[in-house]
C-alpha cells in the first residue's frame, strides 16, 4: 500500500497523474524496490501506454537504467508501451555510454558504433 512508502516518498520523489509517473531526484539501486512496487501499484493496468518522465531526475545509476530496460521488455512483452521523456542531458549521455539510445529514445538518431 502507499503508507508503506510513505516514508521513502516523503520529499515526493515522484507522482503519478493518469498513466504518466514523474520521478524526481536521483535514481539508483537502492530505490529500484520502491520503484517497481509503484510503478505496479500506481500505473493503471489497462493503460496501454505509459509515459515516465525524467525532467526531475538528476542522477541515474546503471542498475536504474536497467530497471528501465527490462520494464520497457516485459511491458512490450504485455502489449503495452513505456516512454521516457525529459531526459537531461547528463542522462543521455549516460544512456549513450551504454548504448542504450535507441532503446530510451524512440526517434530514428542512430549512434555509431
């Protein structure tokens, strides 16, 4: 239930309108627990379409980024889509240091290998 994170989520790290969740501050393994449990409890699970916003996140580990690989998986797996926006530009670069542009990024920006 949401008491349960009440407390992780005091200085409201995220918030959640329709199918779009804001996440807030910075992102590492250590909130992956918290966030998967939100995301399965807040998100609507008839939405087809979920958005995730970045703007406020401002720092991000590799185990978050790869929380978000397999979310955006097993959600493609259910039908569903996951998109991420407002990344900084911090972010990107992260994201591109790991390859992973094309997946966060649904544009047709190709990075070369």
């Amino acid at each position: 239930s949401k008491a349960m994170y009440q407390d992780f989520w005091e200085g409201r790290k995220y918030n959640v309108s329709k199918n779009k969740i804001k996440l807030h501050e910075s992102l590492s393994l250590d909130v992956i627990g918290e966030l998967k449990a939100i995301m399965d409890e807040e998100l609507p699970k008839k939405s087809k379409k979920w958005v995730v916003d970045l703007k406020e996140v401002n720092s991000i580990d590799t185990a978050a980024i790869q929380f978000f690989v397999l979310l955006k998986n097993n959600l493609e797996n259910q039908g569903k889509n996951v998109q991420f926006m407002n990344l900084s530009e911090s972010l990107q670069k992260n994201i591109e240091l790991l390859s992973l542009e094309g997946f966060i990024n649904d544009s047709s920006h190709t990075g070369e290998k």
